[in-house]
C-alpha cells in the first residue's frame, strides 16, 4: 500500500467520524490528511508528507480555535424573534410565588415563568416574553402597562 493511499484512508476515516460526531476539528484534520496525500502523490518524502499534515492540522485546529473565540454563535433559541415566535408575545402575571415563579397561561396550557435577572417579581399585569428556556418563560414587565399589587 502506498504512502497516499494510507494518507486518504485515514481522511476518509477522519471525515466519516466527524459525520458520526459533528466534531468540525476532525474535518480540519481531515482536509490536511488529504493535503498530505497529494504531497505524497508528488513526490514528497514520508517525513515531509507528515510535516505538512501536522503543520496543517495545527495551524486550522487553532485557527478555528481563535476565530470561534473571537466570534462567538448566536444562541437560536434566545431573543431571535425569527426563529422562536414566542419572543414577544404577552402573558398576563395575577401573582408571583415565593421562589421567584408564575404560572401563566399561554398558548392554550399552563407555563412557568420567571423574570429576566434583576428584576423584582413585585409587578403583575401584562408582560413579554424575552426568551424561552427548556419549558419555562422568562418575561420581563410590558413596558406601558407595569402595574403594582
């Protein structure tokens, strides 16, 4: 078995581990395992093909490493109105439970709900929907409508 030919087994079998895995790092590893088998391809001695395939795989392991630190993901599922059309809507509080709670109705069924941090659960009457996390609400006062008890 040649050089190349070990080098795209191993590329393939980095790729179809990051389909099982969704690791986008072994997909990096994998594309400079394929530089490494074209190395071989022209010529490069086995040395050289495992310099350029390490070399590689460092430089966009943290690469990508940086770049994702430095670019951080939008959460879907928190304050994106476009992919949850439960940001916004309004709730109506008739009180607030000791640890912070409510029970509201919403959509037909009863939800959980608690206040955004740092605000005082002291408000009833109409408030919206920030964010949905797991099966709980988290709302904040309407803003032309906070009332007192």
């Amino acid at each position: 078995m040649t050089d190349a030919t070990i080098w795209w087994i191993a590329a393939g079998v980095l790729v179809t581990l990051e389909l099982i895995t969704s690791t986008f790092y072994l997909l990096l590893i994998a594309t400079a395992a394929a530089v490494s088998a074209l190395a071989a391809h022209a010529g490069v001695p086995a040395a050289g093909q495992m310099l350029i395939g390490s070399t590689l795989s460092v430089i966009a392991v943290v690469g990508c490493y940086f770049w994702r630190k430095k670019h951080p993901r939008q959460r879907q599922d928190v304050a994106n109105r476009i992919m949850n059309l439960d940001v916004g809507a309004t709730v109506i509080v008739d009180k607030w439970n000791a640890d912070g709670t409510t029970t509201v109705q919403y959509r037909g069924s009863t939800w959980t709900a608690e206040l955004v941090p740092g605000v005082p659960p002291n408000t009833t009457g109409p408030h919206c929907v920030v964010e949905v996390v797991g099966i709980r609400l988290v709302i904040e006062p309407a803003p032309s409508f906070q009332t007192t008890p």
